[in-house]
C-alpha cells in the first residue's frame, strides 16, 4: 500500500508541477529526481528493513508504472491524464508568445531549437509544436513555386 502512494503521488507531482522542458533532463532535473527518491525511502519502506518486503515495494512500483502505461494505450480518458499533448507554439511563421509562457520557455529556447531542426529563421517555419514529451517538432512552409525561378535559388542558399 505504502508503494502504491507513494507511486501515485509522485507521478502526479511530476506529471502536474514538473512540467516537460525542452526534452532533456538538465542538472537540477537529475537531483531533483536523486532527492525526491530519497525523501520518499523512508515513506516507502519505514521501519521495515527485510529484503521481501522491499523487494515487495520495487515490483509494486514497477507494477503501476506499467499499469498506467497500459491503461493509457488503451483509454484515451486515462491517456491525457498520463501524457501531456503536444502544443503548437508557431503557427505560420508566427510565435505563439502566450503559449511559450505557459510552457516556461523561452524566445532563446525556442530559437535554439529552431536552430537544431537546420531552421535560421522563424518565418520559414510553417508550424512548430512542442511534443508531449518535451522535444520539438517542426515543420518548414513549402516554397513558393509561382514566384518563379529566383525565389527557388534563394530557398536553396538558405536550406
């Protein structure tokens, strides 16, 4: 039992307050994990030191771990609650600054990444979404095939 909330409060402590980055775990993600797994040994465990019994309390973590990933593979109801959506945060060349504030990142951020997907600037960019699990996805505006040959060359140089 004690596994089992400690396990459920934890996940709702890092899926709600601990919101993804930008897809990597940094420095202080990592201690912070160190730290949380710490905080919680004696929750866990208590005063019983017997190895079944905290044999008992890693398969009962490990249990709901996978509990909930297979329960959110097969309900969607349980898939939102478990898996954040992605969000759109450039929409034709356009930044969504609203959208970035709520998901604590920042211009510097997000050019980064831009940057990282061979991207140099934001109006090539058709639509930029950060996925659920905290990396970017982006998707570059087609090129303009009426405004004749001059226009494609320069497309090139840029890509």
């Amino acid at each position: 039992m004690r596994g089992t909330l400690c396990y459920l409060f934890l996940f709702c402590v890092i899926r709600f307050l601990l919101k993804r980055q930008t897809g990597a775990v940094n420095i202080a993600d990592l201690l912070m994990i160190v730290l949380l797994a710490s905080a919680v040994q004696n929750a866990l465990i208590g005063e019983q030191k017997s190895l079944p019994e905290g044999a008992v309390v890693i398969l009962t973590i490990v249990f709901w771990n996978q509990a909930i990933n297979w329960l959110g593979f097969h309900f969607s109801a349980i898939r939102r609650f478990s898996r954040p959506r992605a969000v759109q945060v450039i929409a034709d060349g356009k930044v969504d600054k609203d959208r970035l504030r709520r998901e604590l990142i920042t211009t510097e951020e997000l050019t980064a990444q831009l940057r990282l997907h061979g991207v140099s600037r934001i109006d090539e960019v058709s639509q930029a979404w950060v996925e659920g699990d905290g990396k970017f996805s982006v998707i570059l505006k087609e090129p303009d095939k009426t405004a004749g040959e001059d226009n494609d060359d320069a497309s090139r140089a840029i890509g």
